[in-house]
C-alpha cells in the first residue's frame, strides 16, 4: 500500500474553522462497510443506528492547554507542544523555533524559567519550575490543530473538549466525541444503549504526516492507554446479550483493539503504537462514530481498514459533493465494517 492509496481532494473551505452552535447539530453520514451504501442524516438521529443493549464506548482523556509560548535569550520566539509529562518537573514536548535549539539552554515564559535539557527524537525534554500539568494548565492556551487558523478563544475551552472529558492528558480532542451532548446521551440512555470508557491520551503525533511513501515504513506515534476491568467486563456483557460494541473515535478504536492483542479483551494499562491499516483484522469494535479525517493520515488508513479502501474514499468524495464540514469541529460519520473486517 501506498500514502498516495488514500488521498483525495478537499477544498479548504469545508474545514471547519468553529464549532457550531450546539455540539449535536452536526451532520451525520452514515456508510453501511457491506454495501458501500450511504446515507445523509442528522447526528441527533444516531440512535435510531443503535440497537437496545448496544453498548457505545466513549474516551473520558481531557485536553489541557497544552501549546505554550517561550523566548530565548536573543529574543527569539519558542513555541512548545506538550506530548507528555515526565518525572518530576520534566517534560516531553514539540519544540518549534527559528533557529534550532541547543541544549542547554534557559527560555523564558510567563510561567517563569524553562531549561531545555537534550532531544529525543523528534523531541525535547524540558525542565518546568512546577508540575508540567499544572505548569501547562496555568500558563498555556488550548492547542487547536494547525488546520484551525485562528488564535482559541474563550469557547474553545468548553468546546474542544467532550462533555465527559475527566481524566488530564491529552494534547488534541477525541473529536468523535465533541458531538455528543446531555439531551443526546439522554436519548441514547432511552434507547436502551450501555456506555463504558476507557482513556487514550491523544497525542501531538496524531498531527504529523505520514511521510513515508510505503505505508508499511511509516512510524506509529506512542500514546498512553487504559482500559480498564470495568470496560472489560461491559464488553463482555454486550457480546453476551447479542450486543454491538460501538466506538465512539478512532482512539477508542486503537485502545480496544490494542487491549485485544493477546487475543482476549483485558485490561491494560500502558502505551500504544497499534497501527491499523487495511488487512488488519478487528476482535472487539462492530461500528464506529467517527469524524472526517486528513488526506493520506493514518486515521483515514484506520477507518478504511473497518469498512474498506473504496467504500470510506467514495463516502468521502459524497460528503466532499455534499458540503459536510471536516476534521476537529465538523460533521460524523457512523460506519459499519466490511466483510473480512472481523476475525
């Protein structure tokens, strides 16, 4: 397979650039993986997709305000990209500058001193005055993708964040589940759906390019997982009573099926670099809710792997026709699996 396997064109206005109004009021394009067949409908309308004793799987990680700004000695702007806390007061972060870093060396910030320690990879480890949770969380801003091209405000702080979001760590939204709201999950309750969650922390990789040409060259970023006993045991629930197990987002998708490796659901706690392309063979996820992602990113490789190459790049030039809004702050999908998705 190739990078190039998985283009298409966007026009850069469907990008949505705000949030509508209500977080439900999205649109929702529904791809049957079987048939190929499509439908436009309203994501209110999502339960009617889910069955009594489906069980819908929701990621609860929290976005903290992870981009911070930073000068050097000279007077040269820093930006740094929270990827993860360290021991201590230390940090993993995305660094970006002018000129490269060099270790070390002090910048200055709102928040006080930080000292920049060595590179690590693509990567730098930094030293804080406090915490990095609490340091990030006093001092830096909302970090929207680079395809929002505008300053956060005020509203992001709600909005680019799910309203069960409970658990500190990620650096980008679940998206998947920005839709979802209290009269929504009251209809799905109705409905007679369950509901579990694991946590994903959501990393800045999930950003980067693939930049290999060969699909199979490509590096899978690291993000911590956990799913734990009591997602465990709601799954296996479901699957007794003849019930779906639904994700909502692709990094629940990952988290699952991550936790299935040895073959059973268990519980797990650690990191994860599953990447999922076409020929990957699912053992937990049935359907998926799920956003619309970049041209050639490993999440689009992802959702074409559940419910094949052709039919996922057909829904998305229907929704490319129709006018659906993309990526953080845009429209759903809802998707089932093609033959030979499963084991």
């Amino acid at each position: 397979m190739r990078r190039a396997d998985f283009h298409y064109d966007l026009p850069e206005e469907l990008i949505a650039q705000q949030p509508l109004a209500e977080r439900s009021a999205s649109r929702l394009l529904t791809l049957d993986g079987a048939s190929g067949a499509l439908a436009d409908r309203q994501f209110r309308e999502l339960p009617q997709f889910v069955a009594p004793g489906d069980l819908l799987v929701f990621n609860d990680t929290r976005v903290i305000p992870a981009r911070l700004f930073a000068l050097k000695e000279s007077g040269g702007k820093v930006e740094l990209l929270l990827e993860r806390p360290l021991e201590g007061n230390t940090a993993l972060v995305h660094a970006r500058a002018s000129k490269p870093l060099k270790p070390p060396m002090t910048l200055t910030s709102r928040g006080g001193a930080i000292r920049i320690l060595e590179k690590r990879g693509d990567l730098w480890i930094i030293e804080l005055p406090q915490p990095p949770l609490a340091f990030f969380e006093r001092y830096g801003q909302m970090p929207l993708p680079p395809y929002i091209r505008r300053d956060p405000d005020a509203a992001d702080s709600m909005r680019y964040q799910s309203v069960f979001a409970r658990r500190d760590g990620a650096v980008a939204a679940p998206t998947a589940s920005l839709h979802f709201d209290a009269p929504l999950l009251a209809a799905l309750d109705a409905r007679g759906a369950e509901r579990a969650f694991i946590t994903l922390h959501v990393g800045a990789g999930t950003f980067q390019p693939v930049r290999t040409d060969a699909v199979g060259a490509h590096v899978m970023h690291a993000e911590f997982v956990e799913v734990n006993a009591a997602a465990c045991a709601a799954v296996a629930a479901t699957r007794a009573r003849g019930g779906r197990v639904i994700a909502v987002g692709t990094t629940v998708v990952r988290a699952l099926e991550s936790a299935a490796g040895g073959g059973t659901l268990e519980p797990y706690v650690g990191d994860s670099s599953l990447f999922i392309v076409p020929g990957f063979r699912f053992r937990i996820v049935d359907a998926m809710v799920t956003n619309f992602h970049l041209p050639e990113s490993t999440l689009l490789m992802l959702v074409s792997a559940f419910a094949g190459r052709a039919a996922v790049l057909g829904a998305y030039a229907h929704a490319v026709a129709q006018q659906y809004r993309f990526f953080s702050y845009g429209d759903a999908m809802f998707v089932t699996p093609a033959p030979g998705a499963h084991l």
